[in-house]
C-alpha cells in the first residue's frame, strides 16, 4: 500500500492522497495510518490546520478500531503541534487526556512522554518550577522502563528548566553531566544544547574562561557532525561570547559563516535569530548602517514565521533603533519606539533571554530622545 510514499520530500502529499483515494471506506486501518501519515508531512509544510484536522481523523479511525497506541501516537503528534503553534492550554488539556489515557493501558514509557512534553510546554509558558517538578516525574519514568534515550534527554531538558528558574549552581553542574551522558550515548544534538545553555549561564556570570571552554566542546562535537539548526545554536552562543569579549568584527566572520551554509528557507526561525544577532554584532563593530538592512531584514523574516517569533522581533527591533539613533535619525527612531512599545506588550518575558531583552529594551525607551 505504502510503496509509493516518498516519505517528506516532494510529492509526498500527492503520494498520500492518491493512496488514500484508492482505499474503501472499510479499509480503516490503512486510512489511519496514511492519514497520519498526511498529518505529519502537512506539519513539516507548517500546514498546521490542516495537520491537526488529518491527525484527529487518524485517532478517530483508530479509536474505532481499538488501535490503542495509534491512538497515543496520534494524540502526541496533534500536542506536539499546538506547541509549536503556541497554542499551550489546548497542548496542555490533550496531554493530560493522553497521560490518563496511557495510564489506563498501562503504557508507562507514554505516560512519561506526555509529561516531558508538558514541562516543555510550561517552560515556555515560563512556569519554570512546574517545568521542574515535571522534568524530575518524567524523568524517573523513564528511568523505570529503562528508556536510556528519553532519560537523557529529560535530564538535560531539567538542567535546563532549572538554569531558567534561576537555579544557576544545581543547573550548571547538571548541564555539564548530562552534556557528559549525551555524548556517551551519541546523542550529540542532546550535549549540543546542553553545552549551549551551560555556555549563556556561564556568560550570564561572566565567567569567559569557562564559557570560552565550552564552546570549545560545541566546536569539537560541531565537527563530528551537526544539524543546520545544531549550528546556528552553536554559532549564537560563539558570538555572544566573542561580543563578551569584545570582538564584534570576529562574531560578523562566525555567524556570516554559518547562515551561507545553511537552507535557509528550512529553518526561518533559526536564520531570524542568527540574522539578528548579526545586525547587532555589526552596529557593535561600528556599521549601524549595515546593521539597520540587517535588523530590518532579521524582523521582517521573524514577523513571517508562524507563529511570530515575537522575542526576535523585538531584538532586532533595538538594534534597528539604536543604529537609527546613532545615525541621527529621529523620526525613524520615533516610528520604531512606537513599533517596540507594541511588542513588548505582546511578548511575555518568559526564560532568562527574554527578561534580559525586555529590561535593555525598557531602558532604550526611557532614555530615547523623541519618545512619545
């Protein structure tokens, strides 16, 4: 039935679709798997209505059936994009019917993924000792049915949790382990994001010896291969910590590497961010006008996002002023204050990130000339 099914790539809808057009009505078990199917390549196209619409047809198909853990799978695929799509008390209310639900089978390994998958959504949310208390329960499940892989990445999920709610010294000795546990296992995305929290926390102390140490560890285990996503990750801790030190012409050099060798129409999000912090990188080395094309590029791209990276928006959007005021550009400055008011009343600071660049931002707006 699947022979036809290219997987992602292109044509794999039409694939779906014809497959699916062949099948009769009472071939139910085919339709909930090619429609599950449909969810997941309609949400890799950020086709999210339509994803979750495909995907509740698949748990319905598949309630009817009986198919049980189809129906897990199903109900954790549909969370998973309401988080993405920023939609958290709806992810949060269907997680808490999956882990009742997985409960009732006896499917602890699910019970424990419906739970990792809540304290992500809470730490977005910035209810960090939720995330916490969640991170250690899923954790311990894990550790139960011996899921080494989930495991470790809970643990570092909870190192993290716990770096953003303020708990530096505990966060930063678990980082470095489960960095440690990650690379054991080969789970080098896993010690990559770990390292990288440990290299801001280190940052957030100034700390540059040790900082300047871990990036050296995200280089090595760079080099041994990582995602486009991995590398843009990697090249915003370098150049943070390069702009530390003040060396804003040598941040430029690393992050105009990694965005001419990365797809960027694959990873907008990740791309907003490096562009970003590239225009402030060069309105730090003495180019607001570079750095204002930049900015207003790195905004425009995280406006187009979906959901709109708010956080990126507003980053890019003080580099922008701060260039237009260096620049003597009054009325430019007055149009962007404007546009940062309204920003910062739609972004909610939530991790150690954005409070930071909400307090900079509260800053620039009292002390702007012309403000209205």
């Amino acid at each position: 039935m699947m022979r036809y099914f290219r997987g992602n790539g292109p044509g794999a809808l039409a694939d779906l679709n014809r497959i699916l057009a062949d099948l009769h009505d009472d071939e139910l078990e085919a339709r909930g798997v090619v429609l599950g199917n449909m969810g997941i390549v309609l949400k890799n196209a950020a086709r999210y209505d339509e994803a979750i619409e495909s995907t509740a047809q698949a748990e319905r198909i598949n309630r009817k059936r009986g198919a049980s853990d189809l129906v897990c799978s199903n109900m954790l695929t549909r969370a998973n994009m309401l988080k993405h799509m920023r939609e958290y008390e709806a992810c949060l209310e269907l997680l808490s019917e999956l882990k009742d639900f997985a409960a009732l089978l006896g499917r602890s390994r699910l019970v424990a993924m419906a739970i990792g998958t809540a304290a992500n959504v809470q730490s977005r949310m910035g209810k960090e000792e939720e995330a916490v208390n969640l991170y250690l329960e899923a954790a311990k499940l894990f550790a139960d049915v011996e899921d080494e892989r989930n495991y470790i990445i809970t643990r570092s999920n909870l190192a993290v949790a716990r770096y953003f709610a303020g708990e530096t010294d505990l966060a930063a000795a678990e980082l470095s382990e489960s960095a440690d546990a990650a690379v054991g296992s080969g789970l080098r995305g896993c010690a990559m994001a770990s390292l990288c929290a440990l290299a801001d926390l280190q940052l957030d102390r100034r700390d540059y010896e040790s900082a300047h140490a871990t990036v050296l560890r995200l280089e090595e285990l760079e080099s041994l291969g990582a995602t486009p996503h991995d590398r843009i990750q990697n090249s915003l801790v370098k150049s943070r910590l390069l702009l530390a030190q003040d060396k804003p012409n040598d941040a430029v050099t690393v992050l105009r590497g990694v965005m001419k060798s990365v797809p960027a129409a694959d990873l907008d999000e990740d791309f907003a961010a490096a562009q970003s912090m590239l225009a402030r990188a060069s309105f730090e080395s003495g180019n607001p006008v570079e750095a204002i094309e930049l900015a207003s590029l790195s905004f425009d791209l995280a406006e187009r996002v979906f959901p709109p990276d708010v956080e990126c928006m507003l980053h890019s959007g003080l580099t922008w002023a701060r260039s237009a005021q260096l620049l003597g550009d009054g009325e430019e400055v007055a149009r962007l204050v404007l546009d940062m008011k309204d920003l910062q009343q739609r972004l909610e600071p939530t991790g150690i990130s954005s409070k930071k660049l909400h307090s900079e931002v509260t800053d620039f707006l009292a002390n702007a000339a012309g403000t209205p």
